[in-house]
C-alpha cells in the first residue's frame, strides 16, 4: 500500500514506523520527523522517512561528528543567492567541483555542489567516478540543471560563435583549475571536436570560480571562457549555449536533516526562488530537491 503512494497519513506512517499515532504526533511536535502541513492535515514524504529512519541507524558515533556549516565545491550563482536568502546561515568556500568532493571526504564541508563529467562514460556525478563508492552513506541531491557555454565580451567583438573560433589567432581563452567541473567538461568538448587543448592561446592564470572567469573577460584579460548563462548574465557578457548540465548536491545522510540543509532545500521550492532562477537564466528546476542517489 506504502508504495503507491509518495506521501503518507499519519495512521499510515505510524503503521510503517510501527509506532503509536499519539508517539507520531509527539514526533511533529517537537520538529524531530519530516512532514508536511496541507489544509490542516499532515502528510509525510514517503522518501524522506526512508531518509529518516536510515539516518538513526547510523549509530551514536556518527550523530557526534560535527560537520562545519560550509558548503564547497563549484560555485553557482542560484545556489550562492539562495544559501543568503534562505537564512540557512551556512557559509560559502567554492573553489571547484573536485576540492569540494575533497572536503566532504575529509569532513571539512557539510555539503558540496558539483557538476563532473566523466568522460569514458558522459555522465555526470557518479559516485564511482568521484572516489566516493566507499561512503556508505552518500546522498546526492539534484539542484538544478544549467545551460554551459561561450562567455564573451558585450558585443562579442572577435564574433565568435562556435567552439572552433578558440583556435583562431590571438583568441585569449579563459580557464579553469584542472579538477573544476568546467574544466572537465570544457575538455571533453575540445576532444569531442578535435581540438588539441595544446593549439589554444589559454589565459596564463587559471580562474578559481565562475565569477572570476566572467571577471577575467568583462575585464578584457581573456576573449572567451567556459561557464554557466547566469554568470554571463551577472556581468554582462554575451553567452553562447553548448550544453546543459546536471549541478547535483553531495553530502552525508545525516547532514540532509540538519536545519541549515532543510531550510536551503524548502526555501528552494518557493516561488520567489523560481522567479529569481529565471531572472538568472539558464536553469531548468523540474528535479530539484529529488534524491538522484542514496547509498
């Protein structure tokens, strides 16, 4: 009966829990189960009691860690408006998709937003992939998907339009650290062309976030670079789509009940939060907030 349906009544989900609906009730009240108030009635998401309840298997070793309130990993300028917005009072340390997944390992982030391709299989964030098969009790989150592409000076000067115009003479191209997901994904599009990496005229300095790499041309140190519609838009640049990408949130099981973390993922299904990814442009949110992966 439980899996036809994605939320639950609270008879239904004291049935599950195999507790009294009084011991359900006591629960809601002081905040400790996930659930949801509609038209004076409560409903309970059948996945994030799944969630739950794994979460208070993990045992009392675990429920001692403490995790910093930081999110790393790639920056993204809809994530970045809302951990602000939200009033989630978690604090920003982005500098790539592959130093976030590092710091989640290292238990120096509580979570991580990443957007890593491999490229022996085109698919983003597995977990294998990342190093992170071991983590028993991985979650990976979807947060949005994101159009990639060409930032360019207003006006796009040298008239580049494709892919093939950073090999044109004097063409300064932008870039990122190795182990950013733009880094990965803007070399799986070269190979997938046939462009050499080696026959383009990079920036001598790599850019550590999206932001520094919309700088870096707004500013004239470079004529092109890869990254995301909205922060082309946030300065002003002309942008030209490659792709869409998956930008996923990786974190422990645990850390996804934690006020910080819910207040981030309810501010996220609020229409203001839609309004702004929309200003923003280049988001797609259908899958927001779904659970793409659970160890």
């Amino acid at each position: 009966m439980f899996e036809r349906h994605a939320y639950l009544t609270t008879a239904e989900v004291a049935d599950y829990l195999r507790l009294k609906e009084r011991k359900v009730y006591d629960l809601v009240r002081q905040g400790q189960i996930p659930c949801s108030r509609i038209t004076g009635k409560l409903l309970f998401p059948r996945q994030q009691i799944d969630l739950w309840v794994l979460n208070h298997l993990e045992g009392d070793q675990a429920q001692r860690l403490t995790v910093p309130l930081v999110v790393a990993g790639s920056q993204d300028p809809l994530l970045e408006w809302a951990i602000r917005e939200s009033g989630s009072d978690l604090a920003m340390l982005c500098q790539g998709s592959g130093d976030g997944v590092r710091r989640l390992l290292d238990g120096k982030a509580m979570l991580a937003g990443i957007h890593l391709l491999d490229a022996s299989t085109q698919r983003y964030n597995e977990p294998d992939a990342l190093g992170l098969s071991g983590m028993r009790d991985l979650l990976i989150v979807r947060w949005a998907k994101r159009r990639q592409g060409l930032l360019l000076p207003a006006g796009n000067p040298l008239k580049i339009a494709r892919l093939s115009d950073l090999k044109r003479t004097g063409v300064r191209v932008a870039h990122r650290q190795p182990d950013a997901g733009a880094a990965r994904l803007l070399s799986c599009l070269l190979s997938q062309a046939g462009i050499e990496s080696t026959a383009l005229n990079w920036a001598p300095h790599a850019s550590l976030n999206e932001d520094d790499l919309a700088l870096s041309i707004g500013q004239g140190e470079a004529d092109v670079g890869l990254g995301v519609e909205a922060a082309a838009h946030r300065q002003q640049l002309d942008f030209v789509p490659l792709c869409e990408e998956p930008f996923d949130l990786i974190m422990r099981r645990r850390s996804y009940f934690e006020a910080s973390i819910q207040r981030l993922l309810a501010f996220a299904h609020q229409a203001r939060f839609a309004e702004r990814a929309a200003q923003l442009g280049g988001y797609h949110l259908a899958e927001i907030g779904k659970i793409v992966h659970n160890a």
